[in-house]
C-alpha cells in the first residue's frame, strides 16, 4: 500500500481558508519527495467549489469528515479522527495550517499518539528515514534547520510566511467519507456557541490591515481607522493593550500572543511596538508607521513614517481618498 501524508483543511462560507491553502503547498512538497498520495481532511459541509480548490494543490483523495456527535468544532475529536484516518491510509505525515485550531488539533494528536508535533514549519521533505524542516523559531526572529525521526510526522505550517504554490495540472480528488468512531471524552471539549465576525475580512488574509494602538486614546477613537479600513478593503488590527482595556476583541490583536499577520501594507498609528508586537507584523510587506514618537520601535521597522497627530493624520487619508474615489481618478 502507498504511504500518503494528510493535510488538515480548514474551511469557512467563502471556501478554503488562506492559512489552508499554504499547509497544502508544505504537504505537497512533502507528499512528492515521500513518493506519497496526498490526502485532504475536512471536517463539516464541504461546498462543491472547496473540493474544486484542492485538484490545484494535487490532492489525490478528499476525505469529509462526518459524525452525528460531532456537530462543531472539538480539538480532542479531531485529533482522534485525524490518527483514524491515518491509520487507515497509512500516513507518513499530517499536517496542518498553523492557526489557532491547526496547532490545538495537532498538539493533541501528538499527545494520543505519544509522538512528537513541530510547530511553525515553512517547508518539509523526505530524506530516507527523516523530515528534514524549515521552520521559525523565537517568534520568527530566527530560522531553524533541523531534521525530525518519527515513525509520522506532525507538523503545521507558519501562515504568516509561507506562498501558497498551486500543482501544474488539475485533477479532481477521489472524495470519500470518513465516519470516525469518537467517544463521549473526546467531545467534552467543543464549540458551544459561535458568534459571527464583526469584520468580514480576516485578519490573518487580509491584505491591508489598519492597526491602532493606545495611543488612539478610547474606543470610540477606533471609528476612524475602521472606516479607514473599510475604504481600503481591509480590516482592523490591534495592539495587545488595546485588547487588556477592552476596546476591542481579542481576535483583532496582532501580536506573538495575538495574529501574526502578512499583509500587503500595515498602516500603523498609535502604537509605539513593543517586540511582541513586532513579532506579529514582520511579515507585512509595507509598513506605514504614524506616531507622534519619532524614536518609537515602531518607527524602525516602517518603510514610510508619519511623525504626528493620528487625530489629524487618520481623518486627512480618510478624506483625501473620499475625495479620490468620487472624482473617479
């Protein structure tokens, strides 16, 4: 029997997510050097264009994940279910995106199976009995080269710096059902409740992301950078004292302990950087800093730096592309 490696895919309404989509790039990668098939798990209602999606990623076999108990997310079943499936198709490796969910699931298989999980990974291949990884360490400030013995490799794959690389050809994965036997315990944990996003982009995919600090002074301060966001087709990110006063949701912190993010362009005001927070937007391509605080670490790491007055800055952008958009230039 073929050895396979499987990728744990995440997907919401809109598809496949961004961070999934990478994980299948570092899967596909290992899959050929491991002469092996490549096996896609999802878990829920799978719409007819996410299964489209994975034929780019030379996804061999799909396998939808279903269970009457398992109605939401619950770590402990997925994990349990993940070692059924690999058992069954004999898996060399799992893998999957490095979001909050990924690494939960993965750190509990790696507990039920007693074998070691590698977090943050940029790339794996196969070298005789070995996995030879790329992967971040010390919150991305550096990179490591090492090398993983383990009857299978669990991994999941940094989101904030890896490219999602589509397969040459297109060819529709064989889809299966996969029904796992799962116990009361492995569903005492699980999502009870779930409340829709404020923000319709997320933030670890988000292309433009408008962060602000402390130094936008109160919550309702948050407006114009929200509408700041809105013109320009993104979504607001946070500081990790902004979230301690309560000003906005946790899921909005950028940061080592919050999202770390990659977007396009970081427009940044009111936050001085302290290094978890660098830690969280080194991957941002462009960085535009404004801060009354000319020496502020934040500053350092910014491409272009405004030395001023958000009050003044935020809402001088906000008209200008107003202006902009209704001059139709």
């Amino acid at each position: 029997m073929t050895s396979s490696v499987i990728c744990l895919v995440e997907h919401d309404e809109s598809g496949l997510i961004e961070a999934s989509l990478r994980a299948l790039s570092v899967a596909a990668t290992l899959a050929q050097s491991s002469h092996a098939t490549l096996c896609a798990a999802l878990f829920g209602e799978v719409g007819d264009a996410s299964l489209e999606d994975l034929a780019d990623f030379g996804v061999d076999d799909a396998y939808l994940v279903t269970s009457e108990t398992l109605t939401a997310f619950a770590p402990v079943a997925w994990a349990r279910s993940l070692l059924e499936l690999a058992a069954l198709v004999d898996a060399s490796a799992v893998v999957a995106s490095g979001t909050d969910r990924g690494n939960e699931v993965m750190a509990h298989a790696g507990a039920l199976s007693n074998l070691p999980m590698v977090a943050n990974c940029f790339s794996a291949a196969r070298e005789g009995d070995s996995v030879r990884l790329t992967r971040q360490r010390w919150a991305g400030s550096l990179i490591e080269e090492s090398r993983l013995d383990a009857s299978m490799a669990l991994l999941s794959v940094a989101f904030d710096g890896v490219t999602a690389e589509r397969a040459a050809q297109r060819t529709a994965p064989i889809v299966h059902d996969l029904h796992p036997e799962l116990s009361d315990g492995d569903l005492v944990l699980r999502v009870a409740q779930w409340s829709d996003r404020s923000a319709g982009i997320s933030l670890a995919d988000a292309r433009v992301v408008v962060g602000g600090g402390r130094g936008v002074g109160s919550a309702e301060g948050f407006a114009a950078l929200d509408e700041l966001a809105h013109l320009l087709d993104g979504t607001v990110g946070v500081s990790r004292a902004v979230t301690s006063l309560g000003w906005r949701p946790h899921n909005q912190q950028v940061g080592q302990t919050g999202t770390r993010i990659s977007p396009e362009l970081y427009l940044v005001s009111g936050i001085s950087g302290a290094t978890q927070h660098l830690a969280g937007c080194q991957s941002a391509k462009h960085v535009v800093a404004i801060n009354t605080d000319a020496d502020a670490p934040i500053i350092s790491r910014a491409d272009y730096a405004v030395i001023g007055d958000l009050n003044l800055v935020i809402p001088a952008l906000v008209a200008a592309i107003k202006q902009r958009a209704s001059s139709g230039s």
